[in-house]
C-alpha cells in the first residue's frame, strides 16, 4: 500500500477506535451517539438551530428534529423562541443537559490525554497542525 493510503487507513481505523470508545461512555450516560453528537453541536454553538445542527451533521431535517425532539422530551433540551426568526426555535440546554456536556468534555479530556502520552507540546501542535490540513483539503475535495 502506498504511504498516503496507510496514513489514510490508519485515520479510519484511529477514528474508530476513537469513535467506539466514546460510544461506550455516552451508552453509560444512557445517550445515543448521535444525541452526544447533538450536546457537543449546541455546547459548542449556543442558541443555534436544529437547522444549524442539521447543516453541520449532513443528515436530513427531520433526522436532526427527532434527535433534538427525543432530548427535549428526556429534559435534556430547551426550545425557546426565536426572537429574529418566529419560524424557528434556538435550542438551550437545562441543567441537566449541562451536567452531561460537562461528563462528555471530561471523557474527552481523559481520551484526549490518554492518547497523547508521550507526546511533547511541540509535537501535539504538530500533529493537529497536519490534520487540520487533511480536514481542509478534503473540504476542497
């Protein structure tokens, strides 16, 4: 196999693992991969909409409002009214919501340290320097 395709195959297989292991965790938080996919969306963008979320994702509208449904009806979710769009909702977090954001963030922190033993500062910058320049040529793709 030719270098760029092993250094390929190895992300998939790193995104995997990665991906399984937080699957297992948020399981323990009785979610669903994608509505930690959703809490980690809103956390990161405050008082966006299922819209915004639907676009970030790539999955359809009704996919995304089901997943936003499903949280808003465990009391994980707040809709509250749009102020410059009366058609849409901004989606907010209760309390609980943001008890379970804050298990999410300290799980990747853990993951984030776990995998980075052994690496120096110099080296960790490195190496996202690289895959933010994987992520932007694919985006051009």
């Amino acid at each position: 196999m030719e270098s760029e395709g092993l250094v390929t195959w190895k992300l998939v297989l790193l995104g995997r693992k990665i991906r399984h292991k937080r699957n297992l965790f948020v399981r323990q938080l009785d979610l669903t991969s994608e509505q930690a996919d959703a809490l980690r969306f809103f956390e990161d963008h405050p008082q966006h909409t299922i819209t915004d979320f639907k676009d970030q994702q790539q999955i359809t509208h009704q996919t995304a409002r089901l997943i936003v449904k499903r949280l808003v009806d465990r009391g994980i979710l707040v809709l509250n009214p749009n102020p410059n769009d009366g058609r849409t909702k901004l989606v907010g977090f209760t309390a609980a919501g943001l008890a379970k954001c804050q298990q999410l963030d300290d799980h990747i922190k853990a993951t984030s340290q776990e995998s980075f033993v052994g690496f120096s500062q110099v080296e960790q910058q490195a190496l996202l320097k690289m895959l933010a320049r994987i992520d932007q040529n694919l985006e051009r793709s």
